[in-house]
C-alpha cells in the first residue's frame, strides 16, 4: 500500500466516524473512567474520553509504534503522511533509475 492509499483510507474512516461514536464499556473501562470523572470532574464525560484518545495517539506517536503499524501496512511514517511525500519523493532519490551493480563500475 501506498501514501495515497493511506490518505483515502484516513479520509474514508473520519467520514465514517461521524461527531458522535457510541462506545461500549466493559466493566473494568467503566470502573477506570468512574474514577477519573470523580476525580478530575470534567463538564462532561466525553472530555474525558477525547482526553483518552488524544493521550493514546500521542504515546503511539513518541514510542514509534504509530510509525511502525504504518510502516507495515502502508510503507510510510507518520512524518511521510504529514509532509504528504515519502523520504524518496523528499530527497529525490525516486528520481534516478535503479543502479545495475553488475556493470556499475565498466566503462
């Protein structure tokens, strides 16, 4: 898959969302935003949960591991999506044609 690949897939799952997403909690989930409502006592419990995704989405950024699903699925980093190139369409390198190794150093 490609970068345009990934681009339409992103495009294609924030339509899908919506502004609202009905979420089931398990008991353990429900247990842990229980808690943190009472103690942080947002205005609404929906501020705790876009708090929650912003969190995890950062975490996967700074570890690498948003970049290394990517990587596997798409063959490009996050950076690569933000700047919408890859590092050979920035650096150039996709420009040149392939070396043949064989006859490289002939003349």
């Amino acid at each position: 898959m490609t970068l345009e690949d990934l681009t339409d897939d992103v495009h294609e799952s924030y339509t899908e969302l919506g502004d609202e997403l009905p979420v089931s909690l398990d008991r353990e989930t429900r247990n842990e935003l229980a808690l943190l409502q009472t103690t942080l006592e947002p205005e609404e419990t929906d501020e705790l949960v876009r708090r929650a995704v912003h969190m995890l989405f950062q975490t996967a950024v700074e570890t690498g591991n948003l970049d290394f699903h990517l990587r596997s699925g798409y063959d490009v980093t996050y950076d690569e999506y933000l700047s919408g190139m890859t590092f050979d369409e920035m650096t150039g390198a996709d420009q040149y044609p392939t070396m043949d190794d064989e006859r490289r150093y002939q003349f």
